[in-house]
C-alpha cells in the first residue's frame, strides 16, 4: 500500500471536498490509503455510510487547528503546530506516510516542507510543478508561484527537477527543457535569464534553448521552467481563458436552430475536448526538491480535481521522484552548490 496524508481542511471548501475525493481515489486506485487529517469526529459523521472495503484503507489522525490561507511564514511556524497541515507534513517525516496533499496556503507549504521535510543536497528553494494542455498532450511548468524572486542557479535546479519529473512520471524520454523568456534569441531577456541559459547549455539535459509563452501551449517543449511569479500568471491566465472560450462556445452553439443541430451532432467531439482542457483534470502540483512528496492541489478545485491531486501524489510517492532528483544532483554536480 501507498500511504497518503490529506489535509482535509485545506482548501476552500475543506471536509466537502476532501472526503468524497480521497474515497473516490480509493476507488481508483486499489493500492492506495488514506489517512485523513483534521477534525476527527466531522470526519467519522462523513464516514459513517461507507462500504467496509473502502473504510478499511481510510485512517483518521485528529487536528484541531486550521493554517489561514494568509498566513504568513512567521505565524505558520509560530502557530501552525498542531494544525491538519503541519500534522500530514509530520507524518510524512516521521515515516508514517508516503506523501502528502494539501489544498491549502503555498506559502505555508513552503515554509512546512523546508522545515519538516527538508531539501535536497543542492536545491536552495522548492518549487511547484504543474502540467498544461499543449498540442502533443500537455507542458510541465515550474514554478507556479512558490518562488517569486529566484537566482539562475534556482532556475538551473528548476530545470533539472522538471527534467527529472517529467521523465521518471509521465514516461517522456529525454524531456526537451525550454526557458521561459521575452524572444529566442540570445542576447534577449535580462541578465538573470541569460546566465541561466549559459549554465543550462552546459549540462546534459536536453536544452532547447529559450521560449516563449505560445511555445508552452504548442508542444515545442515538455518543460517549461520560469519564476514563480510569470508561471502562477501564466497558469491562471490561461485557466481563465479556457473558462471563458468554453463559455462562448457554449453560447454560440444554442443561438440558432442551426447551431443547435450541428451541436448534436458534434456532442461526441466536443465532449472528449472539454474533458482533455478541464484545469480539474490537471489539477495537483508537487512541490518539487524536497526529501519527500508534497502534493499542493488548487485552493478552489472541485471534488475531481482534488481526487487528481491525490492520485498525482500516489505516482510521485511510488517513482520516488525525490530519490531520482537527487541522483541527477548529483549526476550533475550540484549537489554542493
């Protein structure tokens, strides 16, 4: 079995969402248990209809506190002990979990993962991994907010964490690794960019050199590696452009009797589209270069995008993905930088 600790009350909607997603995981994947963090006896109310099969895999570990989305770092390790967050990070240290899932702050995240977890030889900052849809399938993109101010040795590391996922996860041989920046060509961009560009044609990954925002969405890379303040803009911008051209899709197809019939026709395709670009289906980021897995998953995501989030965390857990990233620090020497 993998053992995954979820912070039931992380996220907007908390136990409304956590529960069914971690009952609907186990359902999907057999190999799976749960143990879920936060307020003991909602949680056994919620239980209490549950067929003894699935049950079985469910384990509650009582919290009594809650981390703010706002919280800031300072009061997250002031405060924070005891909380369902802090709680399914420690059981993750202390071995008792393989992984854990949090919809809860970043920021918090971050400050719980560094502290109670801790990084990898040579990774100075964590950063969050997420994939989009692009033409061949879908882009991984990190960093998606976790760091707002990064060095070029942090977008180097990046690089090589995002490398390091995409292969040993999504099975992509020899992932091709672009850096996000203002043109391809050399000489653009700010110095920060530059110099991470210098130090990345120096490695053995496979470095395409820089791209730019279209690139992300028309499969030219497999990774695309940012700060964390142009990857949380651009993974939210194009969450809510996907909203708004289904919306007006949907709107141009019942104008007419026309359009109506030709919608029915089409219902099949259109289906499978929107099932293949729901931000839900793509929904859980693990904070990448930690010891162990962290799975954040979106603050607002429905009952599937959270089963996503948790399922995401099983793969990661069963890959030890943290192992093979500290192989390639290593592999590449950076394990001392």
């Amino acid at each position: 079995m993998t053992v995954l600790a979820l912070d039931a009350h992380g996220g907007d909607q908390g136990l409304d969402v956590s529960v069914p997603a971690a009952l609907s995981a186990l359902k999907t994947d057999e190999e799976l248990s749960i143990i879920l963090v936060g307020d003991g006896n909602k949680m056994e109310r919620l239980l209490a209809d549950v067929p003894v099969g699935s049950r079985e895999r469910i384990a509650i570990q009582q919290a009594d506190a809650v981390i703010a989305m706002d919280a800031k770092p300072a009061d997250v390790l002031r405060r924070g002990k005891g909380s369902s967050m802090w709680r399914a990070f420690e059981l993750v240290t202390e071995g008792k979990a393989d992984a854990c899932i949090s919809g809860g702050s970043t920021t918090a995240m971050m400050v719980l993962g560094v502290k109670l977890i801790g990084t990898l030889p040579g990774i100075q900052r964590p950063a969050l991994m997420a994939y989009v849809p692009s033409i061949k399938g879908r882009t991984g993109l990190l960093d998606l907010g976790a760091n707002l101010n990064v060095s070029a040795r942090q977008l180097v590391q990046f690089a090589v964490m995002g490398s390091v996922t995409a292969s040993v996860v999504e099975g992509v041989e020899r992932p091709g690794v672009g850096l996000l920046n203002v043109g391809h060509e050399h000489s653009k961009g700010h110095k920060l960019v530059r110099e991470a560009h210098a130090m990345l044609k120096a490695l053995p990954l496979n470095y395409l050199g820089f791209i730019e925002g279209h690139d992300i969405f028309n499969g030219k890379v497999d990774v695309a590696v940012c700060d964390g303040f142009a990857g949380n803009l651009i993974l939210k911008a194009s969450e809510g452009l996907a909203g708004m051209m289904i919306k007006d899709l949907k709107a141009s197809l019942i104008e007419t009797w026309l359009s109506r019939l030709g919608a029915f026709l089409a219902a099949p395709a259109l289906r499978r589209l929107l099932a293949r670009r729901d931000p839900s289906s793509h929904n859980g980021a693990p904070l990448l270069g930690l010891k162990g897995v962290a799975v954040k998953s979106h603050g607002g995501a429905d009952c599937k995008g959270m089963t996503c989030a948790i399922l995401e965390a099983g793969r990661e857990a069963r890959k030890q993905v943290p192992k093979k990233i500290e192989a390639s620090l290593h592999k590449y020497h950076l394990e001392t930088t």
